[in-house]
RNA sequence: GCCGGCUUGGCGCAGCGGUAGCGCAACGCUCUUGUAAAGCGUAGGUCGUCGGUUCGAUCCCGACAGCCGGCUCCA
C-alpha cells in the first residue's frame, strides 16, 4: 500500500494535449483517474481534467494490475494452445481468473509451461494499447471467438457482468511489441502501460467453471491466479493461505481426534469422537439454557414423516430434490425430513391457541437430511445430515417486527459469546422473474420482506442485498460472521414466513373472539451445530477456549515421582467439573509439553520438587508463557474462573 | 450433478510391470528432575473396490466409490 496520499492534479493550458502519466509525474502509478473514471496512463487529457494517481497497491491499482494478469494469461494460452477460445477474465478477490476453451482440459504440467510463458511475455514489456472499434468491426476481427461475440452482443445489457464490455464504447486491447501487434483481446480495460509493470503474479489452480455461471451452458477451463503490488504482498498472501490450510478444520478434526467421516457410513455424513463430542455437547447446553432464559421452550421431534406432511408444508413440490428419496413402508411413503418447520406446525396445531399464548417460542436441535449434490460436500461445513438449533416462533403479525428484532439481538449475542464479534447482514429475496419458486402472493411477499429489510436497518450492521435468495415459503435474513483470518461464514437465518401458517391452517383466537393466522418466524442461531463446529475449529484454529477445550488441563511431573502429587490435584480439579488429564505415561517432560501442545491444551500444570515442597505448581500457556510457583488453592481457582467465564 | 486431480499400515509420506518401505503413533524393555521429540526392540498393509491387458499388476486400461480443487447449489 501507498503510504502517501495520491497525487491529484488539475490540468492546465500547459498539460493538455499530454499523458496523464506525464501530468502525472509521479511513481508508483498503475492507471489514473480522470474526472472520476479510471483510465490507462497512456489517456490524452484536456484543460480542465482532474487527475489522480491510482497507486499499485490501492484497490482500484490491483485490480488493474491482477486484470492485467489475466491478459498476459489468456495470450500465454493461446500461444501455448493454439486454437483455444476466451471467456472472460476479470479480477477477483485476492487475484484473476480467465476462462478458456481449449481442445483438451489443462493439467498441472500446463500450468507450469503456462506460467513461465506468461513471465516471458512480461519480460517483452508488450504494450498494452487500446483502440476504440465500431460493433461491426469487432464482431468480423473476433468472428472466430465465438463467446466474445456473444458478449458484445450483451454490451449494455449487464454491464458489472463482465470487463471485456460495457460503457459507452467498445475497445480492443492489442498487446505491442514496437509497432507490432503481437495479440489482441476485447477489453474495456484499463490496463498497466505494458506487460513488464505487473509487479508479481503465481498461477493457483485449473478448474472447470459454466460459461457465464449458468449449469445449461457450455463448461469451460478456468485458470486461477494471484497477483500483487510487490513480490513481498505476494509472499505474504501465499503465507496466509498457508496458514489457512493450517487451521483447516478437516486436517485438525484427525489430528486432535475431533471427528470424522467414514466412508462406511457415507458422504456427508460425520461421526463426532469423544472429544469433538465434548464441544458439541457444551456448545448444545449452552445454547439450550440461552433458549429457555430467552422464552424458548424445548421440544422434541423424529427424524421421519410420512409424505402428506411435506406437501402440506410446501416441500414435496417445491424442495423435493433437496430431500432423501422416499422410503415405503405400509403402504405409506416416509421422508427423512429436510427442515424441521412442519413438525413444530402440529405442536402448535395439538390444540386450540389463544392470543395470550403468543409469541409461542418452539426450539429443538432438530436433526435433518439434505441430498447435496455430491460435488458440495465439504467437511463440517456441507453435510447430508445435520443438527439445526431450530426454533419457530408464531406470532400476530403485529408482534412480528419485535420478535425479527428479538431474534437478531439473541442471535449476535449468542454469535459473540462464541468469539465471533464481526458481522454483516444479507436480506435474501424472491426473484420476481420465477414465480414458480416461490409461493405466496405479492403483497404478503412485500410486507414480509419491508418487515425484515426495516429490523435488518435497526441493527446498524451492513446490509447486504441478496436478490433471488429467500427460501420457497417467505424472505431471510442471514447474518454473515467473519472469523479470525477474515473469511465469512453464512450462520444464522431468520426467515419470516406467512405461508405455511396458511397450509396448515395454523390460527389462534383473537381478544374479540376472532379466529386469526398467526405468522412464523424461523431461526437458526447457528445454522447447524456441525457447520458451527467447524467455523468455530478454523476460527480459534483448533485451540479453543478453555471452556471448549475438550482437555482443559494436563498435568505434567517433571518426574514419575511427583505423578501422585498431579492425580491428586487432578481429583480436585475433576471436583470442579474440569476435564484433566495427568500425563503419567514413561515419556520424558519435554515429550509431553510438546504433546499438550501439539493438543493445544488451554493449561498445562507442571509439577516438581520445588512446586511440591511449596504446595504449589507451574503453569504453562498454550502461547508458551509460563507462570510458576502457583499455590495449588490459587491454581485451581484461576482454571475454574477462567472456564466458568468463558473466555 | 459437472470438469480435472488424487486414493500405499491409525496419521504424514517414499516407491515401482517381478506381489512393498520411511517417520510419527501403537506395543515391550531400559531410561526419566524444570517448559516443544530419550535409546533399543516388536508388531501392523491381499497398495480404495470390481473388472480387463500381461507369463506376471500396487504400478498400464476401464467402471464404481471416496476424497481434494473449482463451477453450480447451500445451513
């Protein structure tokens, strides 16, 4: 990043007709921007423009250059594979991608052949050079790339959905080397002056991805890249993607024996060991007594219906191929349930309801069953069978704004007591444009989603729109947290809805003895327990408070003399509800230091001659630091706070 | 589901057309004195599954399963 303020420049009699590179003068500069539009460095300004550095590592500066990037790709490909078409290749997060069509799928060799192509091409400091071209000039230069065609004939349509058009002009960028034209591609640009200006790039990955995102179209190789102002941002971004692996909840499940997916048993499917298990339980207690202090009552509900209950409830027509296939028996088919809505329905439907009973709060982890695409599969994070802390809420509709807000303030609170404090909101919506799934009308649609949209706003968090995202039956807003190394995670869902109330013919009796429709309000504070388990395992990286820890405390002798000394602490420890192991095994001290560590075990209690005669013990932290000498008394009442806390 | 890659003892990895090794872990023995790995020994694998090619397959080919990276989708 620039450590100073961008040069900005008005430009006089004098500067124009020149460069805004030359009005510029400064170093350190990847495009500028002219009255407020980025343009190449090489843009001929006028009296009276307003010009401003746009520095390498600023935002607009690395897209540019990671869009760059992409270019110097696309023609090291189509040296490398002659014949290969283009797709698209924008910037992204953190770098650039470009989708190809080659005659056959790219192989780690490729990528290697294709990187050192792309560096000899910026050796060449090609020009970039831009020319602008009529529709029909363009069309008939790139006849035989037949996805650029297609693309100028979108030009305008949906400008954000690509870099190649859009604007008031279409351009080309050729690539010069002298006078020469080496390689020219559809762009809307800008770019870097030349090739040589991208200060360090690395090849990531090959993938395939669907022409303009759509499963329909045509599928196409995309190459992934990383692009940076300097070779040392580079380093630094490849260290923390290095570091990301590290906490990667799937590694760090086997190594500290948290949890794991037998084949046997099938994908998506997890199996929780004792000490994964530990922190599932704590996080379910937790969570359960938060729910009845918040008005909640604990239900229980199976993991099967017979299928009449799902077509009630909408899901047979409309989620029939995010469920399990059906199982017969009796003559009845049964579904593996996919959501646990319509089974609270009938609690609420068990008998008459009375307006003094509402808000009537349901809550349960209610277990079910999805049929994810066997591609989405991931970890804890995408699984075919989960726990959701579930709980439904009907209300009047005029109760229906305080309880969203109720829910959200009870969901950040419980986000926080877990460590995660940073949180932005999205409001998922219908997409007008398929009606057919979605169910309800218009205006009850309008006023569920003006409902959620105003208690979203009231939070104050960022509010991020996503259109065509709400569920079949109403609109949700879902609160995204981000975790210690900035990556976001969909957790909680409040979702409002008026149709399954009709469905089921749920009602209460009103105080003029009317019978009226409550609505519902669905909540997932966690989303699902195993997802949260694995957010939360990347999120500490494994080493979780100590109210989580699975193992709170080793104790350590410095001797097998002074085992007896640790069980008897231990014992008292135990007494406490602390979970505490003693390492009594024949290893040396150091051997389990390093395995408590390696464990990352929150306290580390170390006894010798020295802590003996003085009825004391050493502590050691999982960060290394060590605190000796400790009374046993003190000793103990330090770890019972410290959980009791949980901090 | 789609495209590509991968699959060798509990974990991490070698290897190779002539039926397998290493480190850690496990087990045994001898050790154990202050903050991240004591030494020696023992045991453990029909090389994911099923077919095919071959005199012979862990190795080559195919199908299936699982995993990994993306796309699409999603709590």
């Amino acid at each position: 990043m620039s450590e100073n303020p961008p040069v900005t420049v008005r430009v006089d009699s004098a500067g124009a007709g020149k460069t805004a590179f030359e009005v510029l003068g400064v170093k350190d500069t990847a495009v500028a921007r002219v009255n407020g539009a980025l343009v190449d460095l090489a843009h001929v300004v006028a009296e009276g423009d307003v010009v401003e550095q746009v520095p390498y590592g600023s935002e607009d500066g690395r897209n540019v250059l990671r869009h760059s990037a992409a270019h110097v790709l696309a023609q090291a490909v189509q040296e490398l594979f002659p014949g290969t078409l283009l797709g698209i290749g924008p910037f992204i997060k953190d770098g650039f991608y470009y989708d190809f069509l080659p005659s056959r799928p790219f192989t780690p060799e490729d990528l290697v052949a294709i990187e050192k192509k792309m560096s000899d091409i910026t050796r060449q400091r090609q020009r970039f050079s831009r020319r602008v071209v009529s529709e029909a000039d363009a069309s008939s230069e790139l006849a035989h790339e037949k996805f650029k065609i297609e693309l100028i004939g979108l030009k305008g349509a949906a400008p954000e959905e690509s870099p190649e058009v859009g604007g008031a002009e279409l351009t080309i960028y050729d690539n010069l080397v002298g006078d020469a034209t080496v390689w020219s591609d559809l762009c809307r640009g800008p770019h870097l002056p030349t090739t040589r200006d991208i200060p360090a790039f690395k090849l990531m990955r090959s993938a395939a991805a669907y022409w303009r995102g759509d499963q329909k179209n045509e599928q196409l190789q995309r190459i992934y890249g990383t692009a940076w102002e300097s070779k040392d941002a580079l380093k630094e971004h490849l260290h923390l993607l290095e570091e990301a692996e590290k906490r990667d909840h799937r590694k760090l499940g086997v190594e500290l024996d948290l949890f794991s997916f037998p084949d046997e048993i099938g994908s998506g499917l997890v199996v929780f060991h004792p000490r994964g298990g530990v922190i599932k339980r704590e996080m379910e207690d937790y969570v359960r007594a938060r729910h009845l202090a918040e008005g909640f009552h604990y239900v229980g509900t199976p993991h099967i219906s017979k299928e009449g209950l799902f077509h009630t409830s909408g899901h047979l027509p409309y989620y029939a191929d995010g469920m399990f296939p059906p199982m017969e028996m009796e003559g009845s088919d049964y579904y593996l349930k996919a959501m646990n809505c319509p089974m609270h329905n009938l609690i609420y439907k068990s008998r008459g309801r009375s307006y003094r009973e509402l808000p009537l709060r349901y809550f349960e982890f209610g277990s079910v069953y999805r049929n994810e695409p066997s591609g989405v599969i991931h970890g804890l994070t995408r699984v075919r069978g989960f726990a959701q802390d579930d709980s439904h809420s009907y209300c009047t509709q005029e109760q229906a704004p305080d309880e969203v807000k109720h829910l959200l303030t009870f969901v950040l609170g419980l986000l926080k007591d877990f460590g995660l404090t940073d949180f932005y909101l999205e409001l998922s919506t219908r997409d007008d444009s398929k009606p057919d799934k979605f169910v309800g009308s218009d205006e009850d649609w309008a006023t569920a989603t003006a409902v959620l949209e105003k208690c979203a706003q009231e939070t104050g968090l960022e509010l991020v729109p996503d259109p065509g995202g709400a569920a079949f039956y109403g609109p949700k807003i879902s609160v995204q947290a981000r975790d210690a190394i900035g990556r976001t995670w969909q957790m909680s869902t409040v979702q409002y809805d008026f149709n399954q109330p009709a469905g089921f013919e749920l009602e209460y009796q009103a105080a003029d003895g009317s019978r009226q429709q409550p609505v519902m309000i669905h909540a997932a504070k966690f989303g699902s327990i195993e997802r949260f388990i694995g957010v939360l395992t990347e999120h500490y990286a494994g080493a979780f408070p100590a109210w989580l820890a699975p193992v709170q405390v080793v104790g350590i002798p410095v001797h097998s003399d002074y085992d007896g000394y640790l069980h008897d602490l231990a014992g008292r420890l135990r007494s406490e509800g602390i979970r505490v192991e003693v390492d009594d095994s024949d290893d040396r001290m150091q051997k389990k230091i390093r395995n408590a560590q390696k464990q990352k075990v929150p306290y580390m209690l170390i006894a010798g001659a020295e802590d003996i005669e003085a009825g004391a013990v050493s502590f050691r932290f999982r960060d290394g630091t060590q605190d000796n000498g400790i009374p046993v008394d003190d000793a103990i009442a330090r770890i019972v706070e410290a959980v009791r806390a949980r901090t």
